[in-house]
C-alpha cells in the first residue's frame, strides 16, 4: 500500500516536472528567434492552398520561428490558420509568432517599391516592373497599348507614355497590369488637376502639351531651366522651325546615348525632329508636374537655341550666330568637377541620365 502510495507522487512529480519543462520549452517557443531590430526582413511567400505544416517548415528553415510545433498549436489554439491568407509576406526574427500569425490571418501582403523616375519611358517602366516580378514586360506593353483600355483612362492617345506620372509606388507581387497602369494614371489626373486652370487658357492641346512637357523633362538638368527650355521650343513652334530635339532621337533608337552627326539624318523616324518639322507622334517619356508646368508657364524670352554648357546648365542664343558662338566657347571649356559629380550621383539613383548627352 505504500509502495502504491509512493509510486502514485512519484508519477505526479514526474508529470508535473514534465509539465514545467513543456511549459518552459512552449514559451520560449513563442518568443521572437532574435532581439536585434537591425536585421534585415526575409521575404517568403505562402502559396494558396499551402498546409499549416509546409508553412511552420517555410517559416522555420527561413529562420523567422524558433518551434514548429508551437507555431502550429498556437494557430489551431488561435483559429487563425483558417484565415491565412496567400501572398508574399515580409518576416522578421524579432517578430513573435503571435505577430506573425497576426501578419498572415490578416493578409499584410509585402508591398514592391517602385521608382518611376522623371521622365521614364515605356519600355523603361515596364523593364523596372518586370525585374521586381510584378509584371512581364510584353503584358504591360500590351496593355500601355491597349487603345479600349486607355480610352478608360480618359487617354487622349493611342499609348499611355507621357501619363505614367513618375512617383514612387507600392505593389504586391502578380500585381495585374492593368491595375498598375492605372494606378499611375490616376496619379498622373490628381497632378494634373493643378494646373488644368492653366491649360484651359492655353492655345496647346492636352496631347501637345503632355508631349512638349516630355521633351523639356529629357532636356532640362534643373528645374529653373524648364520655363526657358519650354519657351524655345514654343517660340520654333511658331516661327515653324523644327524643334531640332535630340532626346526624341534618342526615343526613336530606344538608347539616352551621346547621338553622332549621322544620327540626325539617318534615323528615319517620325521622331527625328530634325527631319520632321512638327512635334513627335506621342511622348518621348514620363514628365514631371514641374516639366508640365513649364509648357503651360513659359520663360517670355526670345531664345530659339540652346546648349549645355559643361555644368548642366544650357547657354541660350536668339541667333544661329550666337548659337554657333556659344557652342565654339563650351567645346573649348572641358567639363566640371561639379557636372561629373552630378552625373555619377543621378547614375546612382538609376535616372537614366547619360553623361555624355548633358555635355552635347
């Protein structure tokens, strides 16, 4: 009877032994695998219809949990691995696993950041989309084209380049394209309300001046600049003279390189603005509000020519005599400490910005 007796608090010792060791083990569990909010998040991405297992063994190998079994007792505990939700997610190992189920029952989806710079064209945007895998480049490219989906948007032409306002955005992986495009568009028709009060009184079509802006964005290396820029352009316009733009060249070859001599005759295109004497068929990129900003507010100044002077600025010439003049003095002057600085900073941020162009 003893021994019965002994054996009985023996086996409850034991248990209860066991159970602080569990209980010890299961909290530790649920505490975050590091305490270092310096460190970096790991990207992973749950698949649909992926089990509560293969998803505490992603999480796990990837070094976001430190138990399995915790995790998955704490989501059948919690009911929440009912609500989990497909998609790529953002994890960090000083997160606790009550976050994390909180993160994947509430659908906090890892959002891209994208950069579209000032000025980007087309194929640039739709190059920096595809290699954040959101979407392909030829399915953005059809619908940027898509002459039905672009009358949606209230597109006065037969492609979405100049109304892809460049801003930075945030999107989910598999994003549709459609859905981006617009959401850029609309980005474009909420700056655009801005200055609508100015182009109402303008003599320039919204095409016209959505194309105008693109030139001057491409030309212009400081905002200060852009009104004059604008104004030459405008005043050739009307004198119907060329528009002598290299950058819409440059569109025409789909390279922002240095153009040679040959370049502006042979490149039989609609967008050689030295051999067509009109404005290019769309535009040559992506303005900024400031660059549109400049066609509808331009600098009342009789220049007709211009040319970067070696520090990113432009000399600006009434005369063909002056211009020749002013092009003999910057070929003489090598370029600046200054303007190479600024070059290789713009270079950094991937501006697309071509040293040799601002030096032409």
């Amino acid at each position: 009877m003893k021994l019965t007796r002994f054996r009985k608090v023996y086996i409850l010792l034991l248990l209860v032994f066991h159970l602080f060791i569990f209980a010890g083990l299961y909290f530790e569990g649920l505490q975050p695998l590091s305490q270092n909010k310096n460190l970096p998040p790991k990207i992973i991405e749950i698949q649909r219809g992926e089990g509560l297992i293969d998803i505490a063994q992603k999480l796990y190998q990837n070094g976001i949990i430190k138990n399995r079994v915790v995790f998955i007792i704490e989501a059948l505990r919690s009911g929440k691995y009912k609500e989990f939700k497909a998609g790529e997610y953002a994890f960090y190992p000083y997160q606790t696993i009550r976050e994390i189920l909180d993160i994947l029952a509430k659908g906090k989806i890892f959002q891209h950041k994208i950069t579209v710079f000032e000025g980007a064209t087309l194929w640039q945007i739709a190059e920096i989309l595809e290699k954040e895998g959101l979407c392909s480049k030829k399915e953005f490219l059809k619908w940027a084209e898509n002459k039905e989906f672009l009358r949606e948007l209230g597109i006065p032409s037969d492609t979405a380049e100049g109304f892809l306002y460049p801003d930075t955005y945030f999107f989910a992986k598999n994003t549709p394209c459609p859905q981006i495009i617009s959401t850029m568009v609309r980005n474009f028709w909420e700056k655009w309300k801005s200055i609508e009060p100015l182009a109402q009184k303008s003599n320039l079509t919204l095409r016209e001046i959505v194309i105008l802006a693109s030139i001057v964005e491409k030309e212009a290396f400081y905002d200060s600049e852009k009104p004059i820029i604008a104004a030459v352009y405008l005043n050739r316009l009307k004198k119907g003279m060329p528009l002598q733009a290299d950058p819409t060249i440059n569109y025409a070859l789909k390279s922002f390189r240095r153009l040679t001599y040959k370049d502006y005759r042979s490149v039989k295109s609609p967008y050689n603005t030295y051999l067509h004497n009109d404005l290019p068929p769309t535009p040559i990129g992506n303005p900024s509000l400031s660059s549109l900003k400049a066609v509808l507010t331009p600098a009342k100044v009789p220049y007709l020519y211009f040319v970067a002077d070696g520090t990113g600025k432009h000399i600006f010439s009434k005369t063909y005599k002056e211009h020749l003049k002013a092009i003999n003095e910057v070929r003489k002057a090598p370029p600046t400490e200054e303007l190479e600085a600024r070059n290789e900073k713009a270079l950094d941020k991937n501006s697309q910005w071509d040293k040799l162009s601002i030096l032409r």
